[in-house]
C-alpha cells in the first residue's frame, strides 16, 4: 500500500551539498558577513560604518541635512548621491 522509504529515497536525486543553498540565501549570508564587519550597503557599494559616519556627519555640518533627516535612511541615500554627483562635477572641472 504504502512505498518503502527506502525505495522514495532511491527515486528522488540527492541534492549536492554546494548547491543545497538558494541564491537568495547565499546573497543573504554574504549581506550578515558584511554588516558584522561593519560594512553597509550604500548606493550600490559597501562602505565602512566609520566612513558612512562621517559622510552623515559631513551631510549635516555643511547644511544638507538636518538632524532629524539624517535619521532616515532614504533620505541620507538622496543627499549622499547629490553630493557625490556634486563632488564628481566639481572634480571634472
């Protein structure tokens, strides 16, 4: 009535033990590996959490940002790509 469960595991292919985790999983591990280094995701690179500090900071003393923006993450992201962008313009010169 009922299969063997030995004859189940004989028909279904045993998984390889490198690819026995998603993509999405190994995105996931390398993302933890990267902020526990203290690295973070900022507009498509990894910065240090010491540089991403002091770029906020740099944000909020010249006037970009207020404190209080500079709480949110979105925010910081939009100021960070018009100073780039700035910066980028200036250096072209």
């Amino acid at each position: 009535m009922f299969a063997h469960a030995d004859s189940v595991a004989a028909r279904r292919p045993r998984r390889d033990r490198a690819r026995s985790r998603s993509p999405a999983a190994i995105r996931k591990r390398r993302q933890r590996a990267n902020q526990e280094a203290g690295r973070y995701w900022c507009r498509g690179f990894w910065l240090s959490g010491r540089a991403l500090e002091s770029l906020i900071m740099r944000l909020v003393l010249e006037g970009w940002l207020t404190e209080a923006q500079a709480l949110q993450p979105k925010l910081v992201d939009q100021a960070l790509a018009e100073l780039l962008e700035e910066e980028g313009q200036r250096l072209a010169r």
